[in-house]
C-alpha cells in the first residue's frame, strides 16, 4: 500500500540525536495551507515545544510539522523554548513559508538541551527530501523505544470524490523512561470547514487515545493533531452536511487504529484488554470505573499470570470514587459470567474465564447495572519486562 | 518487653482457615466497655465485617473485637453479612457480654464464604486463652502475606498516671493479590472523652495510614481502630485538658510506626522512600501531589533500578491536577538538589543523589514554592517480586 495523502509531502531522516544511524528528524509538509485541529497533554509541565506549538495552532492553519525523536527538551527552561522556535523557524525559513506556520514536536529523554546544531544542520537535507511517499520514513523517524512504526490508512469516496485520510503516531501514555510520549499526526485531502473538524477530532481523540491505558501516567510532551488542506476537492463538509458522518468514521477509525496499535506496543505488554463499562449512569462515571480498573496495578498483574482473580476488579471498581451499588455489579471475560450480583458465580464460569485469558486478545465486560451508559478502555497486562524496561533506562 | 495495656485481655489461634497450623483467628477483649473511634475503607465495595462493624461503631463503645484472617468474607452478598454476625455473636455469648458490643474485622481471600463453621468450634478456646500478654499472638493472628507482625508500644506518664498504648496492624493498601487489607487496632488504657479521641485519631490516621502508598489500591476490608478503656485513672483528657498534646504525640507515634513498619513490609520492596512536597498552597494539594508521586508506576520501577530519573518526577507533579508552577519547582534527594526552578542541575548532584538511592530509606523533597504547606507520603520501590506475588497468588 501507498500511504499518500494529495498534497502533503513528508520525509524522516536521522541527524544524530539518537546513537547509531536511526532515524530521529521527521517532517510533514503541506503543499498549501492546511486546517488544523490539536489536542495537547494535560500535564501542568508542559515540554518546550508543546507550549510553542499551543500558541502557532491558535491561527487554526498550518503549512508544516517538524518533529525529533530522542530528545523531549522538556524541562529546559526558557533555553528550550528558544531552542523548540529555532528548530522551527529554520525549517520555515529552508522551506520558504512563514515561521508561525510550522508546528514543532519532541519525543525523548527529558531533562536535556536540544542539540539543536545537529538538528538545524540537517535540516537542508530533511526539506531536500520531501515527497509524497514520505509518510513511513517519517513514521519511522518519531518513535523512540516503540518495536514497530504504526500507520493507519483508509481512502474512501465522499460525494464524488475520493478522500483520503493518513495517521502516524508513536509510544503510548508515559510508558516510557523518561521518555516522553505519545505523539500522532493525521493528514487528510478532505474539504472541510475548521468547526466541523474541531468536533470530529475531539469526539474521536476521546474514544481513542484517551481510550488507552498503559500505566496511567501522563507525560510533558503528547500531542495529536490532524491536518487537512481539503486538495480532494469534496463539496466542503460542514457541522450540517450529510457527509459528516461518513467523514467522521473513517477519522474515528484511524484513531482507533492508532491507539490499539499504541497499547499493542505497550512497555512489556503481552496481553491486550479492552475494558468495556455498561449500564452506568453517565459516560464519565463509565470510564471512570473503566480507567480504574485499567490502571490497577493488580488487575494487570492478574492478567499477565492469566488470572481470573476478579475480587480485584470489583475491588478497583469500588475504589474508583463513582457512586455503585456493589451488589447489581455483574462481570463478564467474554462469554463466561464470573460476578452477578456483586457475589461469584460457579466455578465453571471462572475456569471458562481463566480460559480466556490465556488468549493474546480478551475482553472483560463490567455491567454496573444503575443507568445506560458506557464506555470502554484499552489496556494491557503488567509483566517482568516493564519493570527492566523501566527500571535502568538511562544506564 | 512486654505488650501489655491495663484491662485488655488478647488472644490468636490457628482455627483451620489457613493452611497449615498457621493463626487466624485473633480476639482482643476490654474487661470493661471501652470508647471506641473508628475508620473504614472509602471503597465502595465494602466487605461485610466492615458493614456490621461500621454500624455497631455507632454506639462509640465497644468490649471486644473478633477477627480471622484467610478469608475477607467480601463480596459474599447478604450470607457475608450473616456470616460476620454469627463470628461475632458466638463469641458475644462465650464472653457473656452484649452482641452490639463486639466487632468482627476480616482479611485475606475476596469472594469465599466464610467457613464460619471452623470459626465458631474454635471460639471457646480462642475465649478460654484470654490472657494479657496475648497481644503479639493476636498481632500473629491477623497476618496474611505479612513477613513479620507488626506492634508499636508506648507507656508514659500523664500527669501522675502511668498511661500505656499498645497498636497491632497487618497488610497495606491492597498490597496483595486478592488478599483484602489493611487492619489496626490500637489498645489504650488512657481515660479521655469520646470527642477528644476521636479529633487525635482521625488526626493521626491522616498522617499515617492514610500516608502510605504500596501501589495506591484501596482494599473492600480496611479498618483500624482506637480502644480506650480508661483504667490508667488519669484525670480525663477532654479537648481542652492540656495532657491532650503529650497523649496525641503517643497516639500519632504509634500509628506512625504501625504505618512505617507497612510500608517496610510491602510486597516485594526493596527501598523505604518518604516523599516530601513543601511550600505548596494548600495541604491538600501538597499531599495530592506526594501520593501521584508516590504512586507512580514509572517513579516506583525508578527507585528499585536506583536511578536518578528526575524528569519522571516532575512529570507526576505535573499530571497530579494540581495547579503547580512548573518553573518554580525544586526536587532533592535528601541534600542533592537534581531540580532548580524546573530544570535540572549540574551533573555532580545528579551523582551524589545516585548515591543516595542505593540506600534501603531515603527522602526526596519537592519544593513547589507556591506557599507554605506541606505534607509526606511513604512509599516504596516497584520490583518484579510485586509482579511474581501477584501474577500468581491463587495458583
């Protein structure tokens, strides 16, 4: 498959900040100007560029987005601020187009100036080697300790026209070091009016990346954002129009994809759990309950030893602040009902469960029975390789 | 020495719950009625010992308190409840004092009846070896996955009066698998009005049990406990007496070491880590952001691999929701300060702090210069032991 998106050129080149010869320097660019929509990490330490970048998007356009992997310039002071502007600014200035129209951000150890010599002293050849197929390269060039690139594609007709939409992303939820985290770019051809795709990406980053947990913590540098420069030339898709709702599920699925991908990748991840909440009052309370048990430390050690210790999850549930009747609480690991009533079943439930999560893949459905809403979350088990991982990163 | 409180008999047994010729059945006993304040677990799910006992703290008096361990007898629906009745009414009856008068506290497995049968054969000799030196088989008693029992013990003057505390506890915050957890009871023979020991312990319990973090679960069992049954015959402490001061110090003592020796026992940890967070505006928010930090899954595996990962650190302040100045922080590990005005120092206090972590207890402080209040947390290290006791518990 091609990932090429009509209009945006894109490149990934290593420029020394990462040891070896692996990428670190990516680049998106976009041939006319492009609108924008961007969520940043609700960390009160925000990295350099996250600041920078929080500012250029209030023009809600967009020509570039420059990108270093290795290094988060998080922590730096006001030098990183400078340092997070030059890195932009001269890429602007390489490519011929206003500074405060590219965008800028890091992923990396946190605590350390950029070498911004190395960065700006490749950058001529980063610009050099825009093109329309750049998109994997520069997906490779984002990751830091991820095992694989992750690119979601879908092309797809709107009207009479084909749009197409193209996501990158890389790391998940702090799981690293102190490596800073998760980052995702999605581009799109598609016409579409600034408001309308400020509803769509938030409505899908909700159910997506704020979807996932690997460990609950929340780093200095995440971003996503999409762009879209609307060179498919679709009768332009407005909050009103009747093609919203095709445009707004193939975005939802790139971003689901991404983020499945992104728990997949988890820190020492073997097992991949979506979290499903049902009959609970309100949607927060839902994935309240969801993210509690998702994050349980106990819960995810359970799933790495497969488990089926369930008196922890009705034990996350109950702690996790939202108001439950501990006694219509029924819990399901797929087909086998293990809780009903807030009390265990029989023992053939849980030895049908336990067969479950000896699978790669399971889901574990809590049913709160008190409303008619729900949410779901994924998440992954906690294992021995997260600890190693985690524990000497830096040495 | 001698754990010994004036008017309180104690007692454990092995009644066959555990395995093996293993305690499990304890009894504390007050030959008079004694006042009683007292604290439950937050989390919604509430094992049912904690519901009964929960409503017969009401009538802030008490003789007696019967608790088993192997079994929490949670999530066990209204049988739990008659369950934790019959413990404690059987043993009401061979002491020949009033039912309302005994609590019954439970720990160990989630989702079990109660084998109330073993219980309630072994309660005329649990009864019949009441003794007052039977505080450490009771402290025995209640243990789980404990590697020691725990008892703190004090004895001072209160005016002309010898007065005596005597605190045994087991577990912390759900440390273990699906064992349900934290237990204290702490014996006095001081003569204080009911409203003055309420104010000192909940007092105390802030700043110790509620100051602990192993892995920030929050179990369906917990409770702790104070006794006072007044035989010291000491002028009674009211709000206003000015003994109130000395007998708090002895009380928050106690829980203090109780909480400490915890910690210490936490599964699988290996480092002792009292986390400090000064200068904050508010107390609440110094001690929110301690317990982000203390319970850090990324700050944690840091402490256990000794490595001076400072950039976790602020990161958990920033992600704690607590409007901090990012800017404005300082992080030392005891005197190597690593972190001035948000950004790391030079490379030597890095070292030194190296060297600190390779301690089995040190402090790190956070300074958030935003005002002038503060609060401490302790913790400990994330190892791969946590993983191995909890992977596997029930197999």
């Amino acid at each position: 498959m091609r990932f090429e998106v009509p209009g945006f050129l894109a490149n990934g080149i290593s420029s020394g900040i990462k040891r070896g010869k692996r990428k670190d320097l990516a680049l998106i660019y976009s041939e006319t100007p492009a609108i924008i929509s961007a969520v940043f990490t609700q960390n009160r330490v925000k990295a350099a560029p996250v600041l920078v970048s929080m500012d250029r998007v209030k023009k809600q356009m967009t020509r570039a987005v420059i990108v270093n992997s290795g290094n988060a310039n998080a922590c730096t002071g006001k030098a990183g601020i400078s340092d997070a502007c030059k890195m932009a600014n001269i890429a602007a200035k390489e490519m011929k187009i206003d500074d405060e129209l590219v965008l800028v951000a890091s992923t990396g150890v946190i605590g350390e100036r950029l070498p911004t010599e190395r960065i700006t002293e490749n950058i001529p050849r980063l610009v050099e080697g825009l093109n329309p197929f750049g998109i994997p390269s520069a997906a490779e060039a984002i990751l830091t300790t991820d095992t694989f690139p992750k690119i979601a594609f879908c092309k797809e007709k709107i009207g009479k026209k084909e749009v197409s939409i193209c996501g990158i992303a890389k790391g998940a939820g702090m799981i690293m070091p102190n490596m800073a985290t998760m980052l995702a770019f999605v581009l799109t051809d598609a016409a579409i009016e600034t408001d309308a795709l400020e509803e769509i990406f938030k409505e899908g980053i909700e159910s997506s990346f704020n979807s996932i947990s690997i460990d609950g913590e929340t780093s200095t540098n995440d971003m996503a954002m999409i762009l879209a420069n609307g060179r498919a030339d679709n009768p332009v898709i407005t909050r009103y129009s009747k093609n919203i709702g095709r445009f707004s599920e193939m975005v939802f699925d790139i971003l689901v994809r991404l983020a499945k991908m992104i728990v997949k990748d988890g820190e020492g991840a073997t097992k991949f759990v979506e979290i499903r909440v049902i009959n609970a009052r309100e949607y927060h309370e839902a994935k309240k309950v969801a993210f509690n048990v998702a994050n349980s430390n106990l819960v995810k050690t359970a799933f790495w030893g497969e488990d089926c210790n369930w008196g922890r999850i009705v034990s996350a549930i109950g702690a996790s602040g939202v108001d439950i009747a501990a006694d219509r609480i029924n819990i399901s690991f797929e087909d086998a009902m293990v809780v009903k009533d807030g009390v265990g079943t029989e023992k053939e439930q849980e030895e049908k469960a336990q067969k479950t999560m000896k699978k790669r893949e399971f889901k574990v459905e809590i049913d709160l029975n008190c409303g008619s809403s729900k949410a779901r979350v994924f998440t992954t088990d906690l294992s021995h390789e997260y600890i190693d991982i985690n524990a000497n990163y830096r040495t």
